[in-house]
C-alpha cells in the first residue's frame, strides 16, 4: 500500500513537472519614490503652509474682538498663555503628583493576615514535599 502511493505521488509529480509551460517573466512595474511634502506650522519666521498661502492671497490676520494684540499668525498674546480651569494661569510647578491615595502613601497600608494553617491535604509550608498532616501537622 505504501509503496503504490509512493508510485502514485511520483506519476503525479512528473505529470506535474512536464506539464508546466515556461515563458518570460512579467514585468514588475516599480513605483518611483516620491518626496514627501510636509504642510505643518514650521520653526521658520515665514510661518507654515496655511499662512504662506494666506500670504500669497494678500491676506493679513484679522485683529482680535476685543482689541488684542495679534502676532503674525493670528494668534492673540493672550491665548498663548496656559490658563487653569478655573481661568487662573496654571501652576509653575507641574511636576507634582496628584494621586487619590491622601497623604499617608504606602506607609499607611495595612498588611494583609496570612493564613493560619494549611489544610490537613495541602503540601506542609517547610518544603520537604509531604502533606501537612504527615509532617508538621502530626501533632495537631
């Protein structure tokens, strides 16, 4: 039985092999890489895309409602300010961690109860590998 199906495998495999028709390789058409252009605010005085644009148009940043003074982009002075929630300037000092656990921290946990004594069936806690009750729990 093994040796007809090696017989069959090698018919197959031949068919196979003497079937297959040979030609050229297609061609692969292979993308040229193009450059990115980035379109963000930029660390050059000109400004980003959006205001070169702008710029280009004739367009200038229209003042502020309530008569601040605006920067070249259109940012008024004052929105460049961090402000808090409640509208005062935010704290100097951000490095402070604000946690939900009080004051006490870790030192104020207290520790968890171990157990009082393994059952008659679990293995004894010294480590030798018996049961309880054939090593340390004898007595008990």
């Amino acid at each position: 039985m093994f040796v007809d199906l090696m017989g069959d495998l090698r018919r197959t495999v031949a068919t196979t092999v003497f079937r297959a028709q040979v030609g050229p390789a297609p061609q692969r058409r292979v993308a040229q890489p193009t450059r990115l252009q980035y379109s963000g605010p930029s660390d050059a005085p000109g400004g980003g895309a959006l205001q070169e644009a702008a710029r280009r148009r004739g367009a200038r940043p229209a003042p502020a409602a309530d008569g601040a003074q605006v920067d070249d982009l259109g940012i008024a002075a004052r929105a460049a300010r961090p402000v808090g929630v409640t509208g005062a300037p935010a704290p100097h000092d951000t490095r402070q961690l604000i946690t939900n656990r009080g004051e006490g921290g870790a030192a104020s946990r207290t520790p968890v109860a171990a157990e009082k004594e393994p059952g008659r069936n679990d293995p004894c806690p010294c480590g030798s590998g018996k049961k309880y009750k054939k090593c340390h729990g004898r007595g008990a």
